[in-house]
C-alpha cells in the first residue's frame, strides 16, 4: 500500500490550502485539458482511483455519469468528499485497488487524478484497471510528470545565461524518490513517460492521446506565474483504452 | 526542405569521424533496441529516411527485404551509400520525401534514424509516410530527445549538490533551435514527446512502442563515459504501425 501522506494533520492541513483543494476542478489549471481527454459521462459506470475530496466524482454525476465509485487511502478526505456527496449515484470506499472486491469488466471509465506517481508497483495496478474495465472501457490519468519527478534535487535554478531552468538527472533510473512537498520525506516512483507508455501498451490499451500539460496564453496571461511552467511540464495526461 | 549541412565540407568530415559513421549499426549504441522495435524484414518493401551512409539498407538487404529505397538529401553520403551497395536490391534517390514521386501504399516499412528533428513541418511529412504505407505498414524512427533538444544553451553543468545534471528550459515551447554541432548553426526542430506521439495518433497511426534510450549496465561497464548518459536520453525511439 502506498504511503498515506494525506492523515497527516499537518499534510492534510497545508494540501488543504492549495487552490486546487479549495476551488476543486476550476482551480486546478490542466482541467480543460484532461475534461477533453475524456469519453462523453452520459451512463458511465465510473471509478475514481485516489478521488481525494471528489471534485471529479459530484462532477462525472453531474454530467450523467450511471454511477461513480471514489476509492481513496485518506479518511480524512474520504469524510470530507462523502460530506458534499450527492444522495446517490456517488459512493467512496477507504481502500486500495488491489485490495477492494470490484468485479471484472464492471467499469467503462478509470479515471485518476495525481495519485499514480505513488504506487510503488505501477504495472501491477495498470492490470487491475485492465481487468475492471469493460470492452472498450477508457483509463484517463494524469501525473507528475517524469521530468519533474526524475530530479534527486527538484527545483529552479537560474544559469550562466541568466535564464532559470530545471536542472535533471537521473531520468532514466526509475523507482523511488523521497522528496519534500508540504512535508520532508514525500515517497513518489519516478517513471519515464516511456515506462507510462509501455506499461500500457503491454496491457493491451491503445494510447489515444498524450499531454505534457502547460498552460495556455490565456493562462499565462491571468496568472503571469504560471509562465515557468513552460520551461518544463508539471503533469503528464495520458488517454487509453481497450 | 530541412537545411543540408552534411555537403558542408568541414560537417561532413566531422561527422565522418564519429563512430556510428566509421562502424555503421555496430557503431549506434542504440541500435540493439531500434532492432528490437523492427519487424520481421523478409520480403519487406522498405523506405528509408535520411539513409545516410546506407548502413541501415545493407542490413536490411541482409535480412531479406525485398527491396530498399534509401533517400538523403546529400549528394556526398548518397555517393559514399551507393558505393557499398549491393548489386540489386537496394536504391538511392536524391531528395526530399515530399518531393520525390513516390507511389501510394507502396511500402511496408519505412525508417528514419535521427533525420525527423531536421523537419520544420513533421506533420506533413508524418501525412506523406501514412500515404507510402501500404495497410499494416510500420515506421520505425529516432529522432534527439526532446529533453535534448529542447534547452536554448543545452549542456551539462555541475549543481550546488556536486551532481552532474542536465538543464532544461524551453521544454513546452516546440520549434526552431540554432545549436552548434561540428559547426555553429545547425538548425534544428524541437518537439515535445506528446507531440511526436500526437502527431502519430492524429494521422491515425497506433503507438506500438516508445524508447527513451539510454545505455545498457553492459555498455555502461564497456564504455564508462555513457553513463552519463542516464541522466536524460540523448534518442527518442518510436515503433507505430498503420
């Protein structure tokens, strides 16, 4: 199982206070590029891996979702999202993928939002999701992105240039990083968007469409700060199916 | 048509001195892992991008194609290719793919080593190798790593924490770069990973396989200045099919 960061009052505390925590979808700046990642909602039976306070699951349901399942680690989060759930149509279980009872060919949508940079044992999860899809079923995720998570120092730095830029090493060596985001000691598995890609395809998905998320001019435009994220991309979005 | 530096006299010796130009594939490290993302070759019709010296095409002669056409845009590498040349079998035309009359559907494989991030219009050129492609065709291609390519100063530098590491910026912004290689001013185009892979997609072709290649721990152990290598992969490898 992976490490829950998210019961930590502190963690939970300053995760709490980003805008994406608090403006849910619309404050989260790749979402229209992930919304037109994904397949129509109407009549979808939905699962949500690591839903947090399940922004993405009240708005599947709001678009005609048949039923939408969040399963997360953190009870914390799982309280709060069970506390703005709809009467029906959302359920959330406390759990892991590889622990829960789901059965075989149940969902038409997997759908994870910044959670599988975490799983220690990617490729097994990805054969999980490929069992509960049904025919045609779509995995819709996104990522840090490799670029960001490869670094065992991540951070900016401005160079003899004078232009800032994000220093990598140790791309290719994937697996563990302990990093320090909100806290010291963050556990994440570095992966290389080929390592994404492959473990796909070597579960039978097709790819349909692969992002390395930055803002637009628009964007940049309202929020001039978002500009160094052109320099290299936060999130890696990735649309398969079967 | 992409800028021909390779009739450059001073380029052209320069890179004659490289060893993948001295000792052909044996020369390519990447090459063990291009190989493997190849199909089978016999009786393949089989159109080659940038041939170069042609070694790729006497391989692919020797491994029963049925006939190989391998285009460049330079005169001193087609000449150096057509004097190595089998009696039949394989064939040299000056040009560029866009220009030549080339018959619809009439190839089954078509590979490009490290001549695509020369293109200023991929996407046309990616529309011209979909028409060649005979049903269930392949294309095979290396191209400069987007991390590679992407840096307006590209180079490793040495971090606060002793590390070697190599700095991007730039990464989101696709497009020109003016490097120096050999010589000062080679033109080069920057494509970030999704965009090669979307660009794929688009003309509706199917990801088979995607490398970030780096050095084996048996290359490294042969030749220890590879392992730097590790750091960000020099060679993006794509396997796609029609």
């Amino acid at each position: 199982m992976p490490q829950n960061i998210y019961d930590d009052p502190h963690f939970f505390e300053g995760y709490s206070q980003f805008r994406r925590s608090r403006e849910g979808l619309a404050g989260a700046p790749e979402w229209p590029t992930v919304r037109s990642m994904l397949p129509v909602m109407d009549g979808l039976r939905v699962l949500d891996l690591g839903c947090g306070f399940g922004a993405f699951d009240r708005w599947a349901h709001e678009m005609g979702a048949a039923h939408v399942l969040g399963i997360d680690l953190s009870e914390k989060m799982l309280a709060r999202a069970r506390a703005q759930a709809p009467d029906s149509g959302v359920t959330y279980r406390l759990g892991d993928i590889e622990q829960l009872a789901l059965s075989d060919a149940s969902f038409d949508l997997v759908y994870s939002a910044l959670a599988l940079h975490y799983i220690a044992d990617l490729d097994a999860v990805i054969a999980v999701i490929r069992r509960l899809l049904a025919p045609g079923g779509h995995l819709v995720f996104t990522v840090e992105h490799p670029i960001y998570t490869a670094p065992s120092h991540p951070g900016w730095q401005t160079d003899a240039h004078g232009n800032q830029v994000w220093p990598i090493n140790d791309y290719l060596i994937e697996g563990r990083r302990v990093t320090d985001w909100i806290r010291p000691g963050i556990v994440k598995y570095h992966h290389t968007v080929a390592g994404y890609v492959n473990i796909l395809l070597g579960h039978g998905f097709s790819l349909a469409r692969l992002e390395e998320w930055g803002p637009t001019p628009e964007q940049v435009a309202e929020h001039p700060e978002m500009a160094v994220e052109l320099h290299r991309p936060p999130f890696l979005l990735v649309a398969a199916h079967v």
